[in-house]
C-alpha cells in the first residue's frame, strides 16, 4: 500500500494551485524507489537549464533558412538551440525498443537513462526550457504528448511551434499531427484545432501515472497498479474508472473486502450519473463480480 505520508504529500502537491511538475514526479517515484532523493535531480535540472540559457541566449536567426512561414525567427533559433542541447548533446532520446519499461514513466531513470515516453521526456524539456527562459507548455495529444512555444501575441508571427520531445524535439505542422492521430487514434478521433490545446498540470499527471499503471499492467504487477491508481484518485477522487480499477485490482489481490468497498461504490456513483448503452454489458459484469464478493466475504465472518 501507499505509505500514508506520500499519499498525503502527493495529494497536497497535485492539488496545489501550481504543482511543481518535477518535484510531483519525483515524488511518485518513490513509489519504485522509496529511498529516492529529489534534490539531486532538482540539481540536474537546474544544471541542464543554465547551460541551456546560455545556448538559448546565443541562439542566431540568420543562420536558419528553413523557418517556417509565419513562424518568428528568433523563437524557432531558440528552439532549435534547445533541441540540439537536449537531443544531440545530452543524449535524451524516446525509447521506442522497450516503450512499455514502467522505468520510462519515472523522471529520475529518464535523467539518470537519457531515455523515455513522450510525456517525461516532456517535463524534462519543459523543465529545462523554464529555466532557460522559454515557455513551452504540454499538449493532452490523443496517443502522443506533444509541446508548444506559442508565438507571441499581436506579433506578425502568428504561427506556434508544436514540438514532438519523444522524436527529438521534431517540429510539427498541422498535416503532421493529422498523421500523427491517425496514427493513434485511426478514425476514433475526428481532427478538431482544440487537440492542441494546453494541457493543465493535473491533466500531466494523470496522464502520467495513468501511463505508469497501464505499464503495470500489462507486466501483471497489480500491488503496483493498485498503488497508482491509489495516486490517480488523490488527483481526482471524481475519476470514477480509477475508482472501478482500483476494486478490480484489489479482488486480483484477493483483498475481497476492499474490492466489494469499491466496485459497489462504484456501481452507486454510476447508477447516479447514468448508464450510456455501451457501458451496460460492463455494469452487469461488475455487478456479477460483486454478488460473489458478497458471498466470499459473508462466508469469512
């Protein structure tokens, strides 16, 4: 189980006006390493980031043919000097070989590996890049988080970079990330301008540990999955799936009591909100597990 005092630290931190998305990272990573300390690897950020502001800061649009229209050619120098900092110099990389090594989802092996998923190696850039001096902000992407550098209002340059961290800081156009949800999403998602829109910090890191406990899952690690989802509820008590997960885990567990708490509270909390039709077969399912719960557990007092 979640030691209580990580849980209580975590849930205070995520749910903070403005969660340092560093520090909450690390901090969950103390759920694989519990002796882990952050500030080393607060300090290599901040390491990274000076060297980072000074190649920022000497970045030269004239030695840049290739800028795109409409993009300005000091922010897209900028970003480049960036890229090549991160990805040439420093090695970071997305890990395409061993995508689902539940060690790609952890900041600590991402700066201690120079390799990762698209989100971490996300906050890595834009921990990097905020202390360079840059904004770069996440992007929710549908299968893929992305980055932007957003063009600066009322400038003549009205086009924002979009950013891929997991290809090496690959500077997308609108057609590329058609491609790239089709890619993810096929025809489930129809394209819509809002997909790349900002992702809030809590959106991070759900997004975060909802890839770390779908890596512990497919490893059949459900203590650990169980522990995430614990984390997954502390952000959003609301996350109803969370909530139905984290009962089905439990029952895999054979922690019966626990799982019987949560699939029935779960079954109440959707009986309120409704039922759409393709959730039904799942309900009755969930509802089966729960008549034999209640046997197992009758039958234990």
């Amino acid at each position: 189980m979640v030691p209580e005092h990580l849980l209580r630290s975590f849930t205070t931190l995520a749910l903070s006006p403005d969660p340092d998305l560093a520090v909450a990272a690390l901090m969950y990573a103390r759920l694989a390493y519990p002796r882990l300390e952050a500030e080393p690897y607060l300090e290599q950020l901040d390491t990274l980031g000076r060297e980072a502001a000074r190649r920022v800061a000497a970045a030269d649009p004239s030695q840049h043919d290739e800028v795109p229209a409409r993009v300005d050619p000091l922010a897209y120098a900028r970003i480049v000097a960036l890229n090549d900092f991160l990805f040439k110099d420093q090695h970071f990389a997305g890990n395409d070989v061993h995508y689902e090594d539940p060690r790609n989802s952890f900041l600590n092996e991402v700066l201690d590996r120079r390799m990762g998923i698209p989100i971490t190696l996300a906050i890595v850039y834009m921990e990097v890049a905020r202390r360079a001096g840059l904004t770069v902000e996440g992007v929710n992407f549908p299968g893929h988080f992305l980055l932007r550098h957003r063009a600066t209002p009322g400038s003549p340059y009205s086009r924002d970079l979009i950013i891929d961290a997991h290809h090496g800081g690959a500077l997308l156009s609108e057609a590329m990330c058609r491609e790239l949800l089709h890619k993810h999403a096929g025809d489930d998602v129809a394209w819509d301008s809002q997909l790349l829109n900002q992702a809030t910090k809590p959106q991070i890191l759900v997004r975060m540990l909802l890839n770390l406990k779908r890596a512990y899952v497919r490893m059949y690690s459900f203590p650990q999955a169980r522990d995430v989802t614990e984390l997954l509820l502390a952000v959003d008590p609301s996350a109803l799936n969370e909530l139905r997960d984290r009962g089905l885990l439990a029952y895999h567990l054979n922690d019966f009591q626990g799982a019987l708490r949560d699939l029935q509270h779960y079954l109440q909390l959707a009986a309120k909100l409704g039922v759409a039709n393709d959730e039904r077969e799942e309900q009755e399912q969930i509802w089966e597990h729960v008549k034999s719960l209640r046997r197992r557990v009758a039958s234990l007092n």
